[in-house]
C-alpha cells in the first residue's frame, strides 16, 4: 500500500510541476526596470542594419569622396548591433551602434588618433535595406545612413561635423564599404 501511495504522490507531484512549467509567470509581463532595460528589450523583427556577408573580424576596403581610401575591419555585427573600425584621410574611427529598443539606439564613435569617445543616444529608422540613425545637431556623428548593397558591401551617409569641411561642403560624406 505504501508504494502506490509514493507512487501517486509522484504522479501528483509530477503533473502539478509540469502544468507550473508551462505557465506563464507573473512577473514575465512587467517592463524591465533601470539599467538591464536595454539588455532585456524586445527583439525588432528587422535586424539594426540589413547588411550581408559580413562577419565578426571581416577586413574592408572603404571608399569615400574624390581620391580618398582606407581600410577597415569588421568587430562586431549582430542582428542587435554592429561595431566597425575603419581609416580613411586622416580620421580613424570606430563607430557602434546599439540597440535599445523599437526606435532606440546608443551610439559610440571613439576617435582614435585624438583619443576621444563620444556616447549620444539617438532615433533610427528603417526603410527596405536602408537604415536612418539620428543622433541630433552637434553630435559626434549627427546622422548615419546605412544602405545595405550587395552581400558585402554597404554605404554609409555620414553627417559628421569634423568630416564635412574636410572631404565635402555638402553636410555629408558617402563612404563605400566592401568586404577586402
């Protein structure tokens, strides 16, 4: 007798865990609080930037205006993120992007030949393949376009004050990324 009432109590035990198992908590529907809310945002359905063939520690080959060329390497690209290094003229830079949430993003550019990070919180946008960041007036990089191309290769709009009377008075520089 006593083993089949173990033996229930198991049965009993076994179906109260798995029906806990299987239901949602409480606490599941509440917003993350402070600091952890951009490592617990929901993933967008987009990844941050749609480009392609590319992969942690690809090196790049970057084009920009007139005679201008550099290179580049790939740090950090995820369907969340994205990190690239790159030189071109006489700027050497990297730039990351973040995602906080649905229209949120922390940007990082750290220039390296004047040892200066800058950290701005911005917007961004998607459109097809094409992703708008936009950090505001005076920011390190004020606007980024990125426009996925071929598996590979993207190009980047960059309204960066400290570039725009250097390679171009237009208010902006295209630079062209290709995998080397």
């Amino acid at each position: 007798m006593r083993q089949s009432k173990k033996v229930a109590l198991f049965t009993l035990g076994s179906a109260l865990l798995l029906s806990a198992c299987q239901a949602t908590p409480i606490l599941a529907n509440r917003a993350p609080v402070g600091p952890l809310q951009a490592f617990n945002a929901p993933r967008a359905a987009a990844p941050l930037v749609a480009v392609t063939g590319l992969k942690n520690g690809d090196k790049l080959k970057v084009k920009g205006p007139l005679w201008f060329k550099g290179d580049g390497r790939v740090h950090n690209i995820t369907p969340d993120a994205f990190k690239l290094e790159f030189s071109i003229a006489s700027h050497h830079l990297i730039v990351e992007a973040i995602r906080i949430d649905a229209n949120k993003v922390r940007f990082i550019t750290v220039d390296l030949k004047n040892n200066r990070t800058v950290e701005a919180i911005g917007t961004y946008t998607q459109s097809g393949s094409t992703t708008v960041f936009e950090m505001g007036a005076g920011a390190e990089v004020e606007k980024l376009t990125v426009r996925a191309g071929s598996p590979g290769n993207f190009e980047a709009d960059v309204v960066q004050p400290s570039l725009q009377q250097e390679m171009q008075d237009r208010g902006s520089t295209t630079l062209k990324f290709s995998k080397a």
